[in-house]
C-alpha cells in the first residue's frame, strides 16, 4: 500500500472545503431567493391568479355535478 504525500492530503482538504464552502452559499442564495419572491408582488399575484383560477375550476365542476344547483350567484 502506498501512503498519500501530506501535500497532495493537504490540497484535497483545501479544496473539499472550498467545495463546502460554496455549497453553504448556493444554498444561502437559494434560500434568499426563495423568500424575496414569497415576499415579492408577483408571489401575490400569482397566489391569487392561482387561487381564482382554482376557484373558476370548482364552480365548473361542482355546476357539472350538481346541475340542479344554481352557482352563478357567487
């Protein structure tokens, strides 16, 4: 068996935790992101876009279902 130099373990360490080091980050960066838009006006547009989007379906579907009911009141 042959040993690893100490210089060549030490270059490996440094770059493994450079490697952690910028995985840390990306993931920090992903987070930040993720909440910015959350926070954003897009985020509530969409939520609500989505939201009576949702809403649009159900009354269609409960109107197939139910067509004796009368929806077009809401």
């Amino acid at each position: 068996m042959q040993l690893v130099p100490p210089c060549v373990l030490l270059r490996i360490r440094i770059v493994l935790k450079g490697a952690k080091d910028k995985l840390a980050k990306a993931i920090s960066t992903k987070a930040e992101a993720i909440q910015d838009f959350n926070m954003s006006k897009d985020f509530s547009n969409l939520t609500l876009e989505f939201f009576i989007s949702g809403f649009e379906e159900y009354f269609k579907q409960a109107s197939a279902k139910c067509p004796d009911l009368d929806f077009s009141k809401f």
